[in-house]
C-alpha cells in the first residue's frame, strides 16, 4: 500500500491523438468528426469518473490506513508548474512548428477553462 497520497488536481488530458497527420487530412471528414465525437465521449466519460471518484473518496479511511495525505495548495503546485517550465519550453521548441502551434491551443484550452 502506498505510505503518502499527494492530491495535486492536475489531471492530464483524455483527449490525444496519435496519427500520422497527412493520414488524418486523408480521412473524410465524416470519419474524422466519429473519431473526435468518440474520443471526447470518452475524454468526458473519464473526467465524470475521476470526479465522481474524488467525490467519493473517504479520505480519513485511508488515513486510517496508516496513509498520509497531502492537500497541495494551489501555490505548491504553481511552484511546480514553474520547475518544469524550462524542460517543457525546451520540449516544444524542439518540436518546432508542430510545438509552437500546440502550444497555442494549449494555452487557449488553458485561457478558456481556468
């Protein structure tokens, strides 16, 4: 059993997709919208689930498991947002144009759900 719980609330992304882009634009655009209506069902299925969960989570239970649990405050885990901004910015920029438009919807996705 694990000995520490950090609950930090950065749930990554339930929605990627890995395909060769010259196959997706060779998709109709029919079979590309099943795809993407699919993947976000299940991209919204899987965030429902991981809420309920956390809804549900008797959190002195696991205490009493002998578990300690940590809260991260907000602040906490902008320090850690920060520590890995030089790797992530290296990252993108090492995928070029691919990195600076991701980039862009991620910080758009980010602008629209704070």
């Amino acid at each position: 059993m694990a000995k520490y719980l950090t609950l930090c609330y950065s749930t990554p992304t339930y929605l990627a997709f890995h395909i060769n882009l010259d196959t997706w634009n060779k998709l109709p655009p029919d079979i590309q919208k099943i795809v993407f209506n699919d993947a976000q069902a299940a991209a919204n299925k899987m965030q429902a689930q991981q809420i309920k969960e956390r809804e549900e989570t008797d959190l002195n239970a696991v205490v009493k498991l002998g578990v300690n649990v940590y809260d991260l405050p907000k602040a906490e885990r902008d320090k850690w947002k920060a520590a890995l901004d030089p790797y992530v910015t290296k990252r993108l920029a090492d995928l070029g144009d691919y990195g600076v438009k991701a980039k862009a919807i991620w910080d758009k996705a980010n602008a629209d759900n704070p």
